[in-house]
C-alpha cells in the first residue's frame, strides 16, 4: 500500500515540474509589480470604454473620452 502512495507523489512532482517549465522564468518583484499595473490599466481601459458605449450624457461621454485617452497614454508610455 504505501507504494501506491510513494508512486503518486512522484507523478505529482513529475507534474509540479512540468508545470514550472511550462510557467517561464520566475519574474522579479518590479516585474510582477509592473504586470499587476499595466493589467489593472487594462482593466480600466476596457471598464470605461464599455461605459462610453452606454454613455448618453455629453459631459459623461467627454469625461470618459478624457480617461480613455490618460489611460491609453498610461499604457504606452
């Protein structure tokens, strides 16, 4: 029985091995910190361009103009 066990947790670190080739190089604190924002920018961009579409006021549609273009310029520079 204990066998079973031994060969199971070899498969599984087999996987968890696969799976850490499969991941890439593991990234920095700056480089995860700098991946959290620009997604979270893309997130906002998307959050009030999808806003814009529904937008029926013109001081509404003018405000989100404005923070899709700050945020586009967020993204690319």
């Amino acid at each position: 029985m204990a066998r079973g066990f031994e060969s199971k947790d070899v498969e599984y670190q087999q996987a968890e091995a696969e799976r850490a080739k499969n991941l890439g190089p593991e990234l920095s604190v700056d480089e995860r910190n700098a991946q959290a924002k620009r997604r979270t920018i893309e997130l906002a961009l998307a959050r009030a361009t999808a806003d814009l579409a529904s937008a029926r006021s013109p001081a509404h549609r003018e405000m989100l103009q404005q923070a899709i273009a700050t945020l586009e310029a967020q993204l690319n520079g």
